[in-house]
C-alpha cells in the first residue's frame, strides 16, 4: 500500500512541476504580448502625432504656393 501512495504522490508533484512550468510560459507569452500592445500603441500615438504634423506642413506649403501663385 505504500508503494502505491508514494506512486501517486510522485504522479502528483510531477503533475504539478508540469502545471507550474506550463503556468510560467504563459505568463512569459502574456508579459510579452502586453509588452508588444504598449510599444504598438506608443507607436501608433508616435505616427499619429506625426500625421498631424505632416498635414500641417501641407496646408503651410498649399498656403505658400498660393500666395507665390497671386
């Protein structure tokens, strides 16, 4: 009969080891995912940001080409 109990026990503790490593690796790929999110919001913030600029430069040029046109 012990045997059988330390059989089981030993099934369960590597059964756990297996769910612990199992649990660190996803937690590993969720921090990396969530890492990943925040950088591509920064950059999309970044080209946003960028686009406006981009947009003023236009207008500014538009207005210029405009006045040298008159």
């Amino acid at each position: 009969m012990r045997g059988v109990v330390s059989g089981l026990k030993g099934q369960l503790a590597d059964a756990q080891a297996v769910a612990d490593a199992k649990h660190d690796a996803c937690d590993a790929d969720i921090r990396e995912l969530a890492g990943g999110m925040t950088q591509a919001h920064a950059d999309m913030a970044k080209f946003e940001g960028l686009s406006a600029f981009d947009a003023a430069t236009l207008e500014s040029r538009k207005a210029e080409l405009a006045d040298k046109i008159r």
